[in-house]
C-alpha cells in the first residue's frame, strides 16, 4: 500500500502513528455516545459515509480512473467489505450506546481479534494451541464480566442486555470485514477507503430512510456537527492513513497488536469526557480481554 510523501517526522515514527490509530477509534465509541443526543443511530451512520466519500473524492479521482479496468473484478469485493462489514459494525455500535455505556462498548470491541481467530479456524482450519485456546477463553470470560457488571454468572439466567448484545454483534460483522480484507486487491489506500465508503453509504441508506419515516429529521445542533466532524474526520480518515502508515513501517504483526489500546483510550476517554464511572470490574474484563488477547497472539501457532 503506497503512502503519500509527508513531511513531518512524526509520520516515519511507527509508535506514534500507531497509537493515533487507535487513541482515535477509541473516541468513536465516546462520540457515539454523544451522537445519541443529536442524531439517530442509521441517520449519522450514513451521513458519515457519505461525507467520507466526498470529502476524499477529489483526492481518490485520479486512482479510480487508473483502476477502473485494472480492478474491475474487484470491486464487488471492495463494496461488500464496506456494505457488509464496515456499515454494519457501524449501525450497530451507534444503535447500541442508546442502551449501554461508552466503556462497555470500548472494551467489548476488544472482543473482535477472538472472533477473527475463530472464523480462521472454522473456515480456514488453521491451527489452534492450547495456550491459544486459554487466551481466547479469558478473552470471552473478559467481555462477559463487562457486559455482566461483573456478574457472568447472571448471563445463564438473564442473557445480556439490549446494548452489550448489540454491540457483540457489531463486532462478529467487524470480525467479518478483518476476515474478507485477505481478499483485498492490491491498490492505493486512497481508493480502497473510498470504496469502503462507497458500499458503507449504499447500506446504510435504506436504514436511515426506514429511520426518517419513523420519526421526522430533526437538524442537529452544532455539538451534533462537530461530533460528525469528528467522527468523518479522525476514526475514519486519519486512523485508517496512521494505521496504513504503521503497517508499511513495521509490517502487519506487530501494527496489529497496537489495536489492544483501542478499548484502553475509549474507557479512559468515556470517563474523561463523558464522566461515566468506571468500575472494578471494567477493570477486571479490560485485563482479561486485553490479556487474553496478547496472550493468544503470543502462542499462536506459526
């Protein structure tokens, strides 16, 4: 994936642009929550999207002239990966802060890379340790601690609430997305976001429409504005261009492991910004889920 010239030193500095990465996807969920005092969960997702198309159409132009007859057979790969995967990660989360915290949600996604190694393993039969199997499991124990109040206990009885098992199934369709990115053509970052913007927005179209007819549009104030600023600008912009700079610095590995500190940055941002309370068994599922996850990845099988 070719990066375009910066100048800047920070921009050749892997630690740096990998922390930006997830500092600002960790704020998504914090934005989110916010979002819900402004708009309706499918209503910013499509906005977002399709802003995200606009904006960097004028800059993405040039490489969708190139690629039209070079990646023809991909496009429909490139769609589905941003209608299936990004869109619908994106309706779910924003549905599911209407019903659940920003902390919750923050360590929940730290859920994901356990759902990307099982679908490996069941679709792709690779290999699975033992010692991979106990981070995994102390992954799943992590998350049903935090969507649980710290009684997992409870879940055979009562399941999990409204929010948490949105949320959860937001991350089995992001799992889904990480797991279809082997597919991805060869092409430049610029046009691949596009692309991924472009099927997001086709998705989520007929779900803010559904949306609207529920309940009038309403214009959003400028807290509302600026949180779509945010989230157009820094967790889909900026973190994907860090991330995909990361990358191309230090390879996929070990870029990969930086996202752990997504769950991290949103519940220290949720209590920060939204002032939500964070408590010992937050604490307790983000060290298992985080943990868990270090800990499989360390065993993994080569």
């Amino acid at each position: 994936m070719t990066m375009p010239k910066f100048p800047t030193n920070w921009f050749n500095n892997a630690y740096i642009v990998l922390i930006i990465a997830p500092l600002f996807w960790g704020g998504n969920a914090v934005a989110g929550k916010l979002a819900t005092l402004d708009w309706q969960p499918f209503t910013i997702t499509c906005f977002r999207w399709f802003l995200t198309m606009v904006i960097l159409a004028p800059f993405a132009l040039p490489h969708i002239k190139r690629g039209v007859n070079v990646h023809r057979k991909s496009w429909m790969t490139l769609f589905l990966l941003g209608a299936v995967g990004m869109a619908m990660f994106n309706l779910l989360m924003y549905l599911s802060l209407n019903y659940t915290t920003a902390v919750n949600v923050s360590i929940e996604q730290a859920a994901m890379p356990a759902m990307i190694m099982l679908a490996n393993f069941i679709f792709l039969s690779q290999r699975v340790s033992v010692l991979q199997i106990v981070g995994l499991l102390a992954c799943v124990l992590g998350v049903l601690i935090t969507a649980t109040e710290g009684q997992p206990w409870t879940f055979i009885e009562q399941g999990l609430n409204r929010g948490d098992a949105i949320m959860l199934l937001a991350c089995v369709f992001y799992a889904g997305y990480t797991f279809g990115l082997r597919w991805k053509p060869t092409i430049h970052w610029l046009l691949f976001i596009w692309m991924i913007a472009l099927g997001a927005t086709t998705m989520s179209l007929p779900f803010m429409l559904w949306e609207l007819s529920q309940q009038a549009f309403e214009m959003p104030s400028i807290r509302g504005w600026l949180v779509m600023f945010y989230v157009v600008v820094f967790p889909t912009v900026v973190s994907q261009i860090s991330y995909a700079r990361g990358v191309e610095l230090i390879g996929g590995n070990r870029a990969g492991l930086f996202i752990n500190l997504v769950p991290i940055f949103g519940s220290l941002l949720a209590v920060l910004v939204l002032g939500e309370q964070f408590h010992l068994y937050h604490a307790a599922g983000l060290v298992l889920v985080v943990g868990g996850i270090m800990f499989a990845e360390r065993f993994s099988v080569k």
